[in-house]
C-alpha cells in the first residue's frame, strides 16, 4: 500500500475520505452493537466458579445415578442385576 502523504493531492484528497467515511460507517455499526452485548452480560446469571474438576463431577452424578437406581429397584422390589446368590452359578438349568 502506499504512502498516502506520497500521492497527488487530489487522489490522497478522496483517499482519506473514503477512508473517514469507512471507519464512521464501522463505528456506527460497532457502538450499537457493543451496548447490545453489555446489555446481555448484565443479564447473565452470576454462577460461582466450581472448584472440581469435570472429571471428579461426572464421576459424582454417576454414584448418584447408580444409588438413585439402586433405590428404585428396591422399591420396585426388582432384584439387583449385580446380585448373584451364592451357588447359583454351579445349578443346571430347569426345563
């Protein structure tokens, strides 16, 4: 690009005005939307930072998820899938 205080007036002249009008035109467009985004982060509810990692959360939903079946089942009075009775392995099948 080249100097613009290099160039003939006439042509610097329009240069820097087409260069006014088009940083006017990006502000005008800018402001607006600048106090649109303001306006949002106010309404954005204040959550407190989590001191675990993403990690250590899922791990805790799943025991909660697990112990939230497991007392389902019982109410249901369902039998555990993980309970196996003893001696139940070495019986054959009845037909």
């Amino acid at each position: 690009m080249p100097n613009v205080h290099d160039l003939p007036a006439s042509i610097r002249v329009i240069i820097e005005s087409a260069y006014g009008q088009g940083i006017a035109e990006v502000f005008w467009i800018a402001v607006p939307l600048a106090v649109l985004s303001l306006a949002a982060i106010a309404f954005l509810p204040n959550r407190p930072l989590s001191t675990k990692t993403a990690a250590q959360t899922l791990a805790e939903e799943a025991e909660e998820v697990a112990i939230d079946l497991a007392d389902a089942e019982a109410a249901a009075g369902v039998p555990s899938a993980a309970v196996i009775t003893r001696g139940s392995e070495d019986r054959p099948a009845r037909r």
